[in-house]
C-alpha cells in the first residue's frame, strides 16, 4: 500500500509493504525546544537525524498558532539575552552554532499588579529600588542593595561554566578545560549555588514585600518559592536582568519565529522534521534503544541514540515491557507540577491606551503563596510590541495561571460533557478578572476566546497530567540529567535539568548533543561560538 509521510515543508510519496523501517543515526522525540536544540545541534556535527512530531505545529509547550488573523504562542514569552552575542544564555548559543536568528524586538518592563497597588516592573536594579523607597523605605532599599552585593559575585559564578561546553561524560574534563581557572576561582560560591535561593537570603532580606517579591521571581523560573529554587537560577536570572543596559527581548513574528529559527537550523544542516509523526513506542535490542516505531507501524531504526523531548513519565510510556525497572525509577518518583488554566484572546483594539505594557503579573493575595491555586496571573499581549501578530487595530492576548491548576479536579472529565464546559467557565474568571485590571471592558472587545484547561494541555502538548515538568525542590533531590540506565537512550527537556524555563530546556538539548559526539567534535564548536 501506499501512504504519505509529512516532512517539514514537503510530503515526499513513499511506497511501503506491511512494514515501513529506515534507518538514521539518531530519532528525537518531540520538537519541543529541548528537542529542536538537540536534533539541530546533532545534525550542525553532521548526523542523520530525524525529529518525529506527533503534532501537527513544531515547538512542543513553545508552539504558536492562529485564529482568524490572530497570532498566539502556546508557552513561554518573555525571552532576555538572546538578542546579543556571545550571550550566556543556552538558546543563543545554539542559534549562533547553527547560524540562525530572528529579529528580536527590546522592552524593559513588565506591568505588575500587586496586593499593594500597581507598579512598573523594570529590569535593572535601580528601577526596583524606586519602587522600594516609595512603598516600604529605606530599610528595603537598603536590603536591595545588599542582596545586590550579594549576589554580585554569584552571578559571575552562575556563568563561568559556558552551558555550551558542558556533556554527559568524562569527555566534559576537556571541554571546560579552558575555563578551568575561572571555575576554580569561583569554587566558593559554586558551592553557594548549589543550595535554594532563600539560604541567602537568610540575614539579608527581611522586609515581607521584598522576600514575597523574590518568591514570585523564584516560581516563575522554577514553579517553586525561594525555598525550593536553587540559587543558580536566581544567580543566572540576575546576572541577565540586572546589568547594565539590560533589555527584555521578544522575537519578531511571535514564538513560532524562534521554532522556525530551529527548524531552519535542523533542516539546513540536513536534519529532517516529520509533524503528525506520532512515536508510538521506543524499540529495544536487549538493554539498548535502537530505535522508535510509529503509529503508521513504520520503524525507523537509529545506529547511536534515541533521544527522548518527551517528559519523562511520558517517555516511561514509550517503552516496552521488557525494559528494566531501574529506568523508571527516578521519574517514576519525581512530582509534577500542577497544570494551567489559559485565555487566548483576540480582542478590538481601539480606543485603548497607547502605553500597554507586553507583560503583566497579577498577585491577588501573598499571604496564600505564590504557588496556590488561582492566586497569580501572567498575562503577554505581544502585539503591543509587533503589530503583525493581530490584524488591523486588533490585539492577541495570552493570559494563564502558571503551573497552578490542580489536575485532579479534571482528571476523568469528558471534553464534551456539561460539567466540564462548567468548570472551564468557573476556572478562567481568574484569568477574566485579571485581565479586566488592564482592560475594564475587555469581555466586549472579544473576537476570538479559547479557554485551555490542564485537559488542553495533557491533550495537545502530550503531557502528563497536563505539567510542565517536574517540581524538584532544591537540597531535596536532583534532575537526572540526559542519561538514562538505557544505553542509547537519552532525554532532553524540563525532566532532565533545574527549571521550567526556555534556558533550562535549551541547555538539556545541547548537553544531549554534545554528549552524543566526539570531544574533539565538541571542542570545535566550542571553539566557534566562543572563539577560543
């Protein structure tokens, strides 16, 4: 029989028997952000590799979509240190290895919508430290200021291991070898990092709006308080935001230009992307993966390795029952953060302020926690910044509860039933409420509404219980990092590395790859992306 195999950007014919197999040198599962980094960087150091999308859309929780003219992202959007090179952060370092980019656009604050009243959240410290003085004193903005002193030589701490030079191996002795002095000069407050957030915040910090403040930064880079972050991703967070003229970024033509970026960068290299390529499971060959089947049936075999983009108890699904039980074990017991509640909103434009911020956060109440259930908003209206992402006098809204929504009150529901159409109702006047703090009359401007439930996320982005990945609590266990008790398997994605955010998921694609290659090969891109 004959059937068509979707390819990103061509649907090439192939005839097949009963059974379909091929084979390259490496499958990636899923083209999320940990995945296109990974199949990309892969194919930049000349391997045949396949990413395999079930999807229709490439991007994973990163993907963008449109609705009559309206221009949505899916997840992350609000991007810093990508516009600029040599940068720090992973996701640059891969677009410049593979010579890729998009045209970002600066801003430099966030509208935040706090318990204590409304305040423009700028990047830089100097512009909190207004806010401090106004709202809580000198005795806060002198705190600021320390935690600032503080921090100071952790940020340079936070980034004297280039991510680009890190891999999974013995391998990793000679590729940061060239850093080693700076490392070893850092040795003492590696060690600080290597703790959660708010041990140094310990004697430094006291007043309740600023340490609320800092649990609010913490859970939106890690979906956990200060308590539970670890201090390397504060150190890297402040070592971005806090410097001098920093800016935001946001790449021009929404999310999906940055996965177009990628896939550019897989398929020009000679990768190939295949969307609604669903991996049904991950083949073995006594304890090694040696590659993936379909769900056509088709096989497609992989001489080195299988990378999985997938979260890690997904990719648990993927394998076959005779797959040893150590494999499961660290994922098997790792805790999901709770799911979300999404708008995606097109809305009539006209007659609204000029001055609309990209970003807003709202806080209704510290003293639940930042982590509790309907109690903060993140809200992106990225065509404030780029016209081109709505029609004509019209605006895109994206607002959500960030990893907030507890699953097990959908668990089980039918997608068609009455009750879950009420509970989507009840579950998203947070986010309409939210929204009506910046547009009072937002629900009459609606053109376009789709609400998203943890259902929507479990459904679309292939999720378990709808997650964006796991709540790893610091000094209360650790990622896994890229390797798996498999040989020829491994992972990449917010299973494998501290943080739910793009850097996070940037850097498990890259460590991956590099792991997957010789050292010499490594060096060499080393050498290109940071001219040593």
């Amino acid at each position: 029989m004959d059937h068509y195999k979707l390819v990103y950007g061509k649907i090439t014919r192939q005839s097949v028997g009963a059974e379909t197999m091929e084979t390259v040198d490496v499958v990636v599962i899923g083209s999320g952000l940990g995945g296109l980094c990974c199949g990309a960087l892969l194919a930049r150091y000349g391997l045949q590799v396949v990413v395999c999308e079930s999807h229709r859309i490439a991007g994973g929780a990163a993907h963008s979509f449109e609705r009559q003219g309206f221009h949505f992202d899916s997840g992350p959007s609000l991007y810093s240190g990508l516009s600029y090179s040599p940068s720090a952060n992973p996701l640059r370092q891969v677009l410049d290895a593979l010579g890729e980019d998009c045209d970002w656009l600066a801003y430099e604050a966030w509208g935040s919508f706090v318990p204590e009243g409304y305040f423009r959240a700028a990047v830089g410290a100097e512009s909190f430290t207004q806010v401090l003085a106004q709202w809580r004193g000198p005795q806060a903005v002198a705190e600021w200021q320390a935690l600032q002193r503080l921090m100071e030589p952790l940020k340079g701490a936070s980034t004297a291991i280039p991510p680009i030079a890190l891999r999974s191996d013995w391998g990793v002795v000679r590729t940061l070898y060239p850093f080693l002095a700076d490392v070893l000069k850092q040795t003492r407050h590696l060690i600080s990092l290597s703790g959660p957030f708010s041990q140094l915040l310990e004697g430094v910090v006291q007043d309740p709006f600023l340490r609320n403040w800092l649990d609010l930064l913490c859970f939106m880079l890690s979906g956990l308080p200060a308590q539970g972050t670890l201090a390397a991703e504060m150190a890297f967070m402040f070592a971005d935001w806090y410097r001098p003229e920093v800016r935001l970024d946001y790449p021009r033509g929404g999310g999906g230009a940055l996965i177009e970026a990628l896939v550019r960068g897989l398929t020009r290299h000679g990768g190939e992307l295949r969307l609604r390529a669903t991996v049904q499971q991950v083949l073995l060959q006594g304890q090694r993966a040696v590659g993936v089947q379909l769900s056509t049936g088709e096989q497609i075999r992989a001489r080195h390795a299988v990378v999985s983009n997938a979260s890690g108890w997904d990719t648990l699904k993927l394998l076959p029952d005779q797959a040893p039980p150590t494999a499961a074990l660290t994922r098997q017991q790792t805790f999901p953060c709770p799911s979300f509640m999404h708008l995606h909103l097109g809305i009539d434009a006209r007659g609204l302020p000029p001055d609309l911020e990209c970003h807003y956060l709202i806080v209704n109440s510290w003293d639940q926690g930042v982590e509790a259930p309907q109690n903060v908003v993140a809200v992106s209206m990225p065509s404030v910044l780029d016209s081109s992402l709505a029609p004509p006098g019209k605006h895109c809204i994206h607002a959500y509860t960030p990893a907030t929504e507890p699953y097990d009150l959908w668990a089980g529901l039918d997608r068609q039933s009455d009750r879950y159409q009420q509970l989507k109702t009840e579950r998203s006047q947070v986010l309409w409420r939210g929204l009506e703090r910046i547009i009072p009359d937002l629900r009459d401007r609606c053109e376009v509404t789709l609400v998203g439930t943890p259902l929507t996320h479990e459904r679309f982005l292939r999720r378990h219980r709808g997650s964006y990945g796991p709540a790893i609590a610091a000094g209360q266990g650790r990622f896994p990092g890229c390797k798996t008790p498999l040989q020829g398997l491994w992972c990449c994605g917010d299973s494998t590395f501290p943080g739910i955010g793009v850097p996070a998921v940037a850097v498990s694609g890259m460590v991956a790859a590099n792991s997957l290659v010789s050292v010499s090969q490594h060096q060499g891109l080393i050498d290109q992306i940071l001219g040593n």
